[in-house]
C-alpha cells in the first residue's frame, strides 16, 4: 500500500509525525480520521499526486505518528496543538503556503488550521464534517447513538482507554460497517493496518485525549473565534456522503453548505454517493472532486 510514496518522519517540535510523499506541483497535505491513518488515502493520493505534491500525514497520537504526554486540559491534544504540528511539518517539507483537505477528524485539524494560520492555507476541502462548536450545539440522540465516538472516547480515563484496547476489532469493524461503508471496501489488509494502530496503548490514549479536547477546549477555541467574528478566508471545499448524517440531520438548517458559511464566505461543495468513509468507497469522485478543486490554485 503505498509503495511509491516516500516515508519520512519529521520533527514537528513538541512531537514527531509520519507522512507519506509524492508528485510535484503544488503543495496538497491530506489528513485522515478515527479510526484510520495515513492509508485512507491509498487509492486517492496516487491520483492527486499527477498532479500536485501530496503529503499525507498520521495526526500526533495516530498510526506512526508519535504521541505526547497530555495535560488536563487536553491541550497537548487540541486540533490547534495538532495544526500547528503540520503547519511546521509542511514548512520542513519547503511548503510555506499548501492547501490541505481533511477527512473525519483530519478535517477539524484542517478547518483549525486555517483559522489559525491564514496565510499557510490557500484552499480547504473538508470531508463529512461539520465545525465542532456547530456539532456539538446540535447534539442529540441521533449524535450519541450515531456518532457513539464523540461521547464514549471522550468520557475520563481509564475507562474508554481499556475497552478500545481490549477489542480494538470490534471497535473498527464497528465503525467502518456501520457508518454508511458497503461490505468488501476494506481489505483484509487494511483493517488489519486500521487495527495494528489501536493495538498501542500510548496511541489509544493520545486517541481518546484527541476525543476529550474536541467535547472541551476544541469547542472553547471555536466559540471564541465565533465570538470575535474570525472566519475562515480562504475558498472552503465541503463534500459529505449522500443520504448520511450530514445529508440528513441539518436538512432543515440548510444543510452543510448553509452552516459552513456561517464560518466562512466562499464555499462550495455536493454529496459524494457513498457512506461517510466515501475516499475509501468512492476513490474516483473523491479524487476528482478535490483535483477540480485544488486545481484553481493561483
């Protein structure tokens, strides 16, 4: 998987991140989501990198990426901590300015990031997710039920840290069959991969530390930049799985396009036909949807 990208591993300052590289052009970084790494993008990442230098990275505290210790405050794992690790790694790389795309949580890293670092992001796609301030303010049965990761992970430790590494299969076969993914998506090698990464016990932590600063000091930064009027500049890239959570529960407030732009002013963006793992269900319109995109770079 992957064999034609280069690995390296990068000193980010507080931590050290895994990332895959390939093609040149202009500077494209993908982050992925829970429970998977770098390899969501397998079949994506090939077909960017005709075009543009792909990067594809492991977030601190997932897949290869390393994991710090965690503060009480769950700082260390705040999508803000998290940004600025790539930002710092996109710099190591020789990439000042790039555009990023984030699935998942990868997204809210990504959405964090051009908040907080402006003049480095000159696109962003974000992928079946919403701002976590927006979320969060919606919750209901649907999300706790739906979506069991946001409220089970970041309950206090130790309890989540000792079920999610008792059965790290349940918990990925659980996510990846129930959240809109047809059978025989994921290889046998690639949920082993998805497994292996929860087998750690330092990244299960650093995982649910992830989960317990998105119910906390995520939400506390995203309700400031609200309050202070701060949006996001750049063009926004929204896509999100047909009929799914996002398709459906805000169908009434306008859906996703209409509650991003309440962050920012250019966005656009459709739903993918497939469930909200579609980079790995639906490589072909993920891929070409973020090229036609990306592609307007300046």
């Amino acid at each position: 998987m992957m064999d034609d990208f280069e690995s390296r591993e990068i000193d980010a300052g507080e931590t050290r991140i895994f990332v895959r590289c390939l093609g040149a052009g202009a500077p494209l970084l993908l982050l992925h989501g829970f429970p998977q790494t770098h390899l969501m993008w397998r079949q994506v990442a090939p077909q960017l990198a005709r075009d543009f230098s792909v990067v594809c990275a492991d977030l601190r505290g997932y897949g290869r990426s390393n994991y710090p210790a965690s503060a009480p405050d769950h700082a260390p794992y705040a999508k803000r901590a998290m940004a600025q690790d790539l930002v710092r790694v996109m710099g190591q790389l020789g990439h000042s300015r790039f555009s990023v795309a984030g699935h998942d949580r990868g997204g809210r890293v990504a959405y964090r990031m051009a908040l907080d670092h402006p003049d480095c992001i000159a696109r962003l796609a974000v992928l079946d997710i919403l701002p976590t301030e927006t979320v969060w303010a919606r919750a209901d049965a649907r999300l706790a039920l739906g979506y069991w990761p946001w409220s089970f992970l970041a309950q206090p430790e130790p309890l989540p840290e000792r079920l999610l590494a008792t059965a790290p299969e349940a918990v990925v076969d659980n996510a990846l069959g129930s959240w809109g993914s047809p059978a025989g998506v994921f290889g046998e090698d690639v949920r082993a991969a998805y497994v292996d990464a929860l087998r750690d016990a330092a990244h299960v932590h650093a995982i649910c530390e992830e989960y317990r600063a998105a119910a906390t000091i995520d939400r506390a930064h995203d309700q400031a930049d609200l309050a202070a009027g701060r949006r996001i500049g750049c063009p926004v890239l929204a896509l999100w799985g047909a009929g799914g959570a996002l398709d459906t529960w805000y169908a009434g407030e306008g859906g996703p396009l209409a509650l991003w732009r309440a962050w920012a002013d250019d966005v656009q963006g459709h739903a993918i036909d497939a469930g909200h793992f579609f980079p790995e269900e639906a490589p072909g319109p993920t891929a070409e949807a973020l090229r036609r995109f990306f592609f307007l770079l300046p």
